[in-house]
C-alpha cells in the first residue's frame, strides 16, 4: 500500500508543477474564501488574488467557501473578450485566450476589496484602461496593490 500511495503523491506534485509550464495549456486553481490564509485578519478573498498564466490556459474558481462568486469587472478586461459572471456558491471554469489583464470581483464582496486580477500573457497594455474603472470601497486599495506588482514585473 505504501509504494501506492508514494506514487500518487508524486503524481499530484507533478501535476502541481506542470502549472508552471508554458508548453501545454495548464489549469490553474483560485479558492473563493472566508479568510486569506497567508493573513487571518483579511476576510473575503480570492487565493490567490493575482495570477499569471498563458494564452489558452484554464482557471477554476473553487467554492471552498460559501457565499461567493466570480464575476468580470466592466472596463477591466481586453477589448473583444468575454466577460463573465458565475453562479454563487458554485464552481466555475474558464479558458483564457486574449492577451491582457483581467480584473474580477466577488459580487456581494466587492466593496469589501474580494477582487482578483488574471494576467493572460505579457501584454499589459490594458492596465491603464483598467486602472480607470469603477472600483467601490477597499477594492480599489487590493487592485492597486495588484496592478503595481504586475508594472513592476514581479
Ligand atoms: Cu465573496
């Protein structure tokens, strides 16, 4: 039974770090959550909440927690890509195929700052545009953090 089990660990740390690479389209997982497990006292969170994958990749949105969803920010993806909005409490699929810079919200947690940023590619173009849309309450502190991270190329 041990070698079994040995095996599948390493099955699941490959398939972790097949993240990283740039050859296959990859998945890539965001928990929705009660609380940011790298910092208890912030509540309501994407985890993580800025992701960089490439062009054709997937993201799911996990519902570890309940009461939250995942929906497209207006004025804050690529010109000519589909928006999105997910049910509540729901799992939720969606491949990347243009370039740019993605922001998205939890719709009951947006003033709370529950938002997140995809970055699909290299091509940040768009940040500036982003940076101009609506953003209500403390979200606009958590994309502010964000968008520097990705202008300083981090
Ligand atoms: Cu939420």
């Amino acid at each position: 039974m041990k070698p079994m089990f040995l095996a599948v660990a390493a099955a699941a740390m490959f398939a972790s770090t097949a993240i990283t690479s740039p050859v296959y389209a990859a998945t890539h997982e965001v928990q929705m959550l009660n609380k940011n497990p790298d910092n208890a006292k912030q509540r309501m969170v994407f985890s993580p909440a800025y992701l960089k994958i490439e062009p054709g990749d997937t993201v799911i949105f996990k519902a570890v927690d309940k009461g939250h969803n995942t929906v497209s920010v207006k004025g804050m993806i690529p010109e000519g890509a589909t928006a999105w909005k997910s049910k509540m409490n729901k799992d939720f699929e969606i491949t990347l195929e243009k370039p740019g810079v993605y922001g998205y919200k939890c719709l009951p947690h947006f003033g709370m700052g529950m938002v997140g940023v995809i970055q699909v590619g290299d091509d940040i173009s768009t940040l500036e545009t982003a940076k101009s849309a609506k953003m209500p309450g403390k979200s606009k502190k958590v994309f502010g953090e964000i968008f520097e991270k990705i202008e300083s190329g981090e």
